[in-house]
C-alpha cells in the first residue's frame, strides 16, 4: 500500500477509460459506482483493478439509475463519489443528476458519448450534448467540461472534482467513444506537485453534534410543496451559478484577428478543426478557430464577440446542431452567419473540414 498514487511524472501509453480511472484515484477519489455500458465499460474495469491498492472502493449496481443515486448517497456521506457512463445510461441518470442539482451536490459524471437516439451504436458521436449541458428537468446547472485528448481527460478529470467540491454544482466530464478506446501518450502527475490544491470533501450528513445547538440544523430538500419556496430557492442557486460562470467557463482559439472564417468545434472534432486551420494558414488562407472547452457555463461573452466581429463562422460537429443549438442562444442578436458541417455518429477528419472552408471561400 502506498498513499501517492503516482510519485512522480510519467509519460504512459493509455486508454482514454483507463486514464480516467488513473485521474479519479489522483484527484483522490474515494469511491465510484457504476454500471456497464459501452464505451465506458473500462472506467470501471481499471478503477476496480487499481482501487484496492489505495484503499479506494467500487461498488457496481443494478442499473444507471442506481448508480446515479448512489453516487449522489456517497456524496451526501461526505465521499468524493463519482460514476460513469455514456447513452442510454446518461438518459436514465438524469434523474438522479436533477437531484444532485437541486441539493447542490458535487457529484462527478464522466460520459463518453456514443450515438443515438436510443441504443442507436456503442461507437461515437457527439449527440449526448444537449443532454449532459440542460438535461433533466431542471435548468441545467452543471458544469460540462469537453476534452479532446487523453491528457485532457487526466487534467479535467482531477479538475472536475476540485471544481464539484468548490461550487457544489454536478461537474461532467464529457468525452467519448472514440477517445475512450484509442491509446495515445500522455503524461500522468501528480496535482499537487504542480501546485493543485486537492479540496477535501466534507460530509452533508451524519456530522459531529446536536443540530440546531452545536451546529445549524441541515435540511437537503429536492422536493417543495409551495410554488413560492422552490421560485425563492432556484432564485439563489441560479445567482450562485451565474456569479461562478465568468471564473468557470474556458474556451481556446487562435487566428481569430484576420480571419475570413472561424470554425468553431468541441471535443475530439476539435482535433480535426485545429489540423485544417493550420494546414490552411500554412497555404495562406485566412481562417482561425474558437473552441469552447466549458459547454456549460459556455464563455458567453467570447462567443457574443466573435459572432459581432465576424461574417462568417462554420460549426463542426459528430450531431445534428447540438452544439449549434447552444452557441446561437449565447450569440443572440449578433450578425454573423453561420454555417454547419454536421456528421453525427461519424468521425470527422481535418480533409473534410478543409474542403468545407474551400467551398464556402471560394
């Protein structure tokens, strides 16, 4: 048994499931639950291989469902819980996912998207977008971080739960199909040898004295029987979570000053947009990228500029519009037209993206 779970940096060569479960145990993660759904099946696999070793535990249950409420149990516990899961299973958990919202709970959800609707394919898309960012019946107050590489799965990983546990709103990891069954070199650290302060988790529940004489009472309600009580209470926590925003939300572009055409992608996809402007640049053709690492809160006030500055922008997405959908409401009222490039369930290569801005240049 050792406490570190890793002593110092190391290049590995990994699996994007297996480099989460290397990711929860180095944010110091204490217990997953889970169960089964590809393509995140290995999440659980690995954390269940490696767990023991750290004093960490798992426990798998009979269904999504459960295994969003149970996360939501070992977070109340005062546990840095967290679960996995992509599809169908994302649709079930929901619920407890509204929950979580409504109690303000840290719960930590990694999902690697695979297509849809229904069970659809056990490969890749980008579709579990709307769902993850505005899902539930609430309104959406998560915060939804969109990697595009295994090193960002291993640093948004740790990051989720520092910022779960500092906000106490539900944090995603939003990944996907693709991404998690690929290896590709990364560099696994420690996160307080680079200066990442790992924020202790303290229990909702079952603390120390008299409620209401030693401590103030705790009362984690997620139902109101007043109309009044429940507008008062989202009131608060939707002022919470907009005063949070500004410091939340992330985004990278590049070029954006002298270009003709901004593309604009998230992800995995964001891969092949990144390829395509600097082959492009290479050729001297004016274009640049915006991309939104933070889905939800989005950087609205980046967005807002870039739709005012520019003519045109192309979004690129493995979905019909999900993406689209979000960055037309945060860009409002702003002038620029926007083309699409849309390819659910399919991988999108850095050619084809190319080719689209020669056509729409041309």
């Amino acid at each position: 048994m050792t406490d570190k779970v890793i002593e110092q940096e190391k290049r590995a060569f990994l699996t994007g499931n297996e480099v989460v479960a290397w990711a929860a145990l180095a944010a110091e993660a204490d217990i997953m639950y889970g169960y089964p759904i590809t393509p995140q099946n290995e999440i659980m696999h690995y954390w269940t291989r490696l767990a023991p070793r750290y004093n960490k535990t798992f426990l798998q249950t009979e269904d999504e469902l459960s295994a969003g409420f149970t996360t939501v149990g070992g977070v109340l516990a005062g546990r840095k819980a967290f679960t996995a899961t992509a599809g169908p299973g994302n649709t079930l958990m929901q619920e407890p996912i509204s929950m979580a919202e409504m109690l303000r709970l840290p719960i930590v959800v990694v999902i690697q998207q695979r297509g849809g609707p229904s069970t659809a394919t056990v490969i890749y898309s980008q579709q579990e977008v709307t769902m993850t960012t505005i899902g539930g019946n609430g309104e959406g107050m998560r915060v939804v971080y969109s990697t595009s590489s295994h090193q960002e799965l291993f640093d948004y990983t740790i990051k989720a739960f520092n910022v779960a546990w500092k906000y106490r709103f539900p944090t995603f990891v939003l990944g996907d199909g693709y991404q998690a069954k690929m290896r590709e070199p990364l560099t696994l650290y420690d996160p307080e040898s680079r200066g990442i302060e790992l924020i202790k988790p303290e229990p909702y529940v079952g603390k120390e004295g008299t409620p209401g004489l030693d401590r103030p009472p705790a009362q984690y309600r997620n139902t109101y029987s007043m109309e009044e009580e429940l507008y008062e209470k989202l009131t608060d926590y939707m002022k919470d979570y907009n005063d949070m925003a500004p410091a939340v939300a992330e985004y990278q572009e590049s070029n954006v000053e002298d270009a003709e055409l901004v593309i604009i992608g998230h992800g995995i996809v964001f891969r092949a947009v990144k390829a395509a402007v600097d082959n492009l640049r290479e050729r001297g053709i004016k274009v640049g990228y915006f991309r939104p690492v933070t889905l939800r809160p989005l950087p609205v006030p980046q967005i807002k500029e870039l739709f005012s500055s520019k003519k045109k922008v192309l979004v690129v997405e493995s979905a019909f519009g999900q993406l689209a959908r979000l960055l037309k409401e945060a860009a409002y009222g702003s002038t620029a037209e926007m083309l699409t490039l849309f390819k659910p369930g399919v991988g999108i290569t850095s050619e084809e993206v190319e080719a689209e801005v020669e056509k729409i240049l041309a």
